[in-house]
C-alpha cells in the first residue's frame, strides 16, 4: 500500500496556480512536507470544514483550480458538506481524501472507513465525478477535468515525524490572500 | 419591509454569496438573495457549513453573509473559533426564536442563550430593537465586520418576526 506523504507530494508536483487547502492533522502535514506555499491553507482546527473553506473559494475563484487535501476522519465530520457542493456543482473544486483508516493525532484508532464506509460511494450520491486513482492521472484531473470530483486513496496507517507549516491562523490567512489577490487583498 | 431592506444593505455591500439554512423568518430574504444575479445562495445542510464558506469565500476575495436561526448557532460554536483565530470577517444574521411568545419549548433553551454563546466565542452581537432598526444594524455589522474584520451577529427578535403558533407558520409556508 502507498505512503501518504508519498502520494500528496506526486499530487502537488508542479502544483503551478492550485490553489490547496488541507484538513486538520495529517493532511496538513503531508503538504508541508511536499513543500509549504502561501497558497496552501493548512487548517490546525475546523475539524470537518476543509470540504466547505474549499467551496467558499471555488465559488469566490471560478477561474482557478481548488484541491482539498483532507483526511478520513475529518472528511467523516463534514460529510453534509458532500451533499452541499453537490448541489453547487463547481467545476474548478477537487477533493482528495487520504485514506488511513484512522484517526492519526488521537491514537490510531481506526474510522468508519476500516469498517466498510465507502467514502467514494458517498461523494458519488451527492454528485461528485469520479476519478482515477492512478496518481499522475488523479494529478490530471485535479488540474483540468470539471468537477465537482472527489477520489479517496488508501494508504498505510503509520506514524511518521510531524512537518509543521506556521501555526498562527491570522498569518496563514494574510500570506494567502497576498499571494492570491496582490495588493487588492487589503481593499476589497 | 425589513427582509428587502437587509437585501438592499447586502447588495451595496458586494456581498456575492450567501449561506443559509432554510428558516421561516428568512424566507422572504432568501428568495430575495436567490433571484438576485449579482448573489449566489448556496443551501447548507447545517450552519456549520456555512462559516467554512464564509472563511473560505474570504480567502478567495468575495464578501459572504451567513443567514441562520438561533437553535442553528449551537451548531457552529467550534467553528467560530477558527473566525476568531484566523481574524475572518463574518456576518451572522439570526432569526431568534424561544423568547418573546414563542410556543415550542424545545427552542428556549438555545434561543435564550444564543447571545452569550456567540460572544463567549468572540462574536459581537447587535439587537436591533423594531423593525426599523434592522436595515441599519445590518448596515453597521456589514461595516464593522469588512472595515475591521470582525465576527458580527445581528440578532432579529421573535417579537418582530410575528411568528406565534404553529399555525401562523403553516400559513406563513403556504404563501
């Protein structure tokens, strides 16, 4: 089975104008480890709101390419949030759940997921495109296909060293938006 | 009418999207906020929702609004914390229930403590007191929120929302 810091670097490899967020925990350390940018919002709280900060900013950015990085267990917190960018169909917003089977800051105890939950199956009923899990053409899609899609990818449960992106939300919000807007960040 | 007036405050704010869950007492400014082009209105499946698309509209640029009932701000309590840390402005209109006349039990709890609620969460909350007053509590939260990145509530009381019974509500539906 895949490594997860390995499967979210050939992800975000050339990520170019992508624009990532990336859910509470693991997820949030893997794109550090994959090199951490100002457009990249990895989220230290919001437990199940990565799926929604996502389709905020595909709605507010329709011209460029949106990827929610996230974890099972905070996917399983905010899966309300499938059924509500179903219904919105935005076609910039890609969603990549990695897939351990457990909750990884909490002890490794094991999610919905290890006992059947097919994430995939739900995204799917709300109205998500499926994807390839290949990876170089999951990275494909997440650029150029039209969404809404959503792929979950399995990989090892294992507990590897923390790469850590600055904690401070105010600053993560700042670098953002600078980086997205230039200078109209501070009129609009 | 209060609801065209919120509507018209929103408008010449720029707010282009609007979270909501479905409320009697918002009915009329969410069909409002629906038909205008300039706004889109996006239905959550719970108020939760609704501040990671506020937070996330932010980072990409547009201005948001989040409409709700006051059992649904129990529901976003956590997330608020991530308004407050990340300095997100974020409008918050609450049509109240479980106070002035309300006959559902179940509501007083979370609608006699929806003020203390937001604001141990850091929110700051405006009551307008008559209709009149609303359009321009929602002018000043829109200001004070986007001028100062502040999380802001405007709360509209039971009384002036004229929703006693269950049947008042069938009716009120059925329109």
């Amino acid at each position: 089975m895949m490594q997860r810091r390995d499967v979210v670097k050939q992800l975000l490899e050339n990520r170019g104008e992508l624009l990532v967020i990336a859910g509470l925990g693991s997820t949030a350390w893997d794109i550090t480890a994959a090199g951490d940018s100002p457009l990249s919002f990895p989220l230290w709280g919001a437990m199940g709101q990565a799926a929604m900060m996502g389709l905020g900013l595909a709605l507010a950015q329709p011209q460029r390419r949106v990827l929610v990085i996230t974890g099972d267990g905070e996917m399983l917190m905010g899966l309300g949030s499938l059924a509500t960018i179903g219904v919105q169909q935005p076609t910039n917003l890609s969603i990549v759940v990695i897939d351990n089977e457990r909750y990884g800051e909490t002890g490794m105890q094991t999610t919905h997921t290890a006992h059947g939950v097919d994430l995939d199956a739900v995204a799917r009923g709300c109205g998500f495109k499926p994807c390839s899990k290949e990876l170089s053409s999951l990275r494909k899609a997440i650029h150029q296909q039209p969404g809404p899609n959503f792929a979950a990818i399995k990989v090892q449960a294992e507990k590897i060293p923390l790469v850590l992106p600055p904690r401070e939300g105010a600053l993560l919000k700042a670098r953002f938006r600078r980086a997205l807007l230039g200078s109209e960040a501070d009129s609009i | 009418m209060w609801p065209e007036a919120i509507h018209r405050e929103l408008a010449a704010a720029r707010i282009r999207l609007v979270g909501y869950v479905p409320d009697a007492g918002h009915k009329r400014l969410i069909e409002l906020c629906q038909s205008d082009k300039s706004m889109r209105a996006v239905v959550l499946s719970t108020e939760e929702e609704g501040i990671g698309l506020a937070a996330g509209a932010w980072l990409g640029g547009e201005r948001s609004v989040l409409l709700m009932q006051s059992s649904g701000v129990g529901n976003v309590i956590n997330a608020l914390g991530t308004i407050k840390e990340c300095r997100f402005p974020l409008v918050t209109i609450v049509t109240m229930r479980g106070e002035e006349g309300e006959f559902n039990p179940w509501q007083v709890p979370m609608g006699q403590a929806t003020r203390t609620v937001l604001e141990a969460m850091g929110t700051v909350v405006h009551r307008p007191g008559t209709a009149d007053e609303i359009a321009p509590t929602v002018n000043a939260a829109l200001r004070l929120a986007y001028n100062s990145y502040a999380s802001v509530a405007v709360l509209i009381p039971q009384r002036v929302i004229g929703i006693k019974s269950f049947q008042d509500q069938t009716t009120q539906v059925g329109q």
